[in-house]
C-alpha cells in the first residue's frame, strides 16, 4: 500500500480492552507508518455521540474520559513546546495539526486534512470506540473513506467483560451499574461482536476487514503483529521482534469467579455462534 489520498489508510477500530494500544504502538514504531500522535482521535465517535460540540465543551469539567483525554493531551503537547520546540515547529506541520485537533472545528474536511497525501508512509488511527458504532455511522465511514483497511481485534468475552468491569471499578464508576450482572446486561445491551463485524464487512467489504483474536496476541505476539502487515502489505520491523512481547496497560491479575464466568458465558453463546457463521476464527474454548 502507498498513501496517496487524504484520509487513513487504516483504521483500528477495537472493541476496547481487546489490545488495542499495542496495536497502535507497534504500528507507530514501524518506519512504513504513520499513526496520529493523539492516539484514540474518536472522530467518529464524537460525530454520533455529540455532534458540532464547541471547542471549548472538550475541555469541560465533567469528569468523562473524552473531557479528560483533551486535557492531558493539551498539557502534553505544552509540555513538547517547552522542551522540545523543534519538534513542534518542524516542516511536519505537528504544531498545526496538534492545535487544530484541540481547539479547531472537528469535521470531515478537518479529519482528512489529518491524513495528508503524499508521503511513503501508511496513515492510520486506533480508535477503539468505534466498533459499536450503529449501521448508519459506519455506513458513513465508508462513504467518506471507501478504500480504507479496518482491523477488528476481539477477545475471549468471559475475559473482556471482566477487563472492562476491572477498568471501570479502578475508575470509580462501577457504583452505577449496583452489580457485575447490570454491567453485563449493560455491556450487550443492543451489542453483539458479530453485529458489529456483520455491519463492518457489510459497507468495507470482507476482504478489507481483518479480525485479529486477542488469544494469538497472547501466545505468539510476533505472529500476531506479522498478521497485521501482512493485512497492511508492509514487511515487519525486525527491531521490534524483541519488543513485541511487552505488555501494555497491564491490569491487576484478579480472576473472575466462576459463578459470573457462566453468567457472561451463557450470555454471549450466541453471539459466538452467529461469529464463528460469519467466518470468524473463534476458539473453540469460547463456547465452553
């Protein structure tokens, strides 16, 4: 692939929790891609969520992860001003492009010009938040960008919906849910991995929709991340072999009990079968 249109080349579209940010960190390493130094951009996500939000409200102290994702990202990129100015003022045009994300109008002409053309570099982002997006959002997508790769990286869902669930206790909001069995209705309450990879493959096209399983991340993380420039037709970076076996984002090693292993099990077994239909490679030991 050559990158020779605005807009990405690529995109990650999650779910979260799925391994996601090492996804995006392996793809910034490697010397054949560009990745948007704001990580989760979210474009999407904040188009359907919240659409023409002011700049201003990005900022807003209300506690929500987005709020609290421009803040830090403003601060880090003061933080590169001070101490590495030349970075910012450079011909990559960084400082522009870090300005405009934070306080310029977010539309569809705003997020191409955020992929220029022109280089020998691959262009993508890693916004997991995207895979549940509903049909017409995605819909969309394929509209503005018909000739873009999304990769879709799932996890065991007994092992997902806990990792969420630790996530969400760590930040103090699982008081809302009142118990694991409220999060998980809440979790697949109008969501399915295999609605979401059926709405996918259905506006891209199946040959531009790779599926990656979390289970391969973790037992051979090098075959994982061949898979993924393979899909990206790149040639892996041999400096990374060494590297791609670190973890990112570690959670705590806590096990979920049994009793609730059985509840999300039975939950999403039909999820897993309309997903294995559907040309998935599902593990077999996400049935049991």
């Amino acid at each position: 692939m050559t990158h020779d249109r605005r807009g990405p080349d690529f995109l990650g579209v999650g779910p979260e929790k799925t391994g996601t940010t090492w996804i995006n960190d392996q793809l910034a390493a490697h010397p054949r891609v560009w990745t948007h130094p704001a990580g989760e951009m979210c474009y999407f996500w904040e188009d359907w969520d919240s659409p023409g939000q002011p700049a201003l409200h990005r900022f807003r102290d209300t506690g929500g992860w987005r709020h609290k994702h421009y803040r830090h990202y403003a601060l880090r990129v003061a933080k590169q001003a001070a101490l590495r100015p030349a970075r910012l003022f450079g011909a990559d045009g960084r400082l522009g492009r870090d300005l405009s994300y934070l306080f310029g109008r977010h539309d569809d002409e705003w997020y191409l010009d955020q992929f220029p053309p022109g280089h020998a570099r691959l262009t993508g982002e890693i916004s997991p938040q995207y895979f549940f997006l509903p049909e017409e959002q995605v819909e969309r997508m394929s509209r503005l960008l018909p000739q873009c790769r999304i990769m879709v990286s799932l996890r065991d869902p007994v092992d997902w919906v806990w990792s969420f669930a630790r996530m969400v206790m760590k930040n103090g909001e699982f008081g809302r849910y009142g118990s694991l069995e409220n999060f998980v209705a809440h979790r697949f309450d109008g969501n399915s991995f295999s609605g979401s990879i059926e709405r996918w493959q259905k506006h891209f096209g199946k040959d531009r929709v790779k599926v990656l399983i979390y289970d391969t991340l973790r037992d051979d993380p090098w075959a994982y991340y061949t898979d993924i420039c393979a899909f990206l037709e790149i040639e892996p970076d041999p400096a990374r072999r060494p590297l791609v076996s670190q973890r990112v984002n570690p959670g705590t090693s806590a096990a979920i009990d049994p009793e609730h292993a059985a509840l999300i099990r039975h939950a999403t077994h039909d999820d897993m079968v309309a997903l294995k239909a559907l040309g998935v490679p599902v593990p077999p030991d996400w049935f049991a």
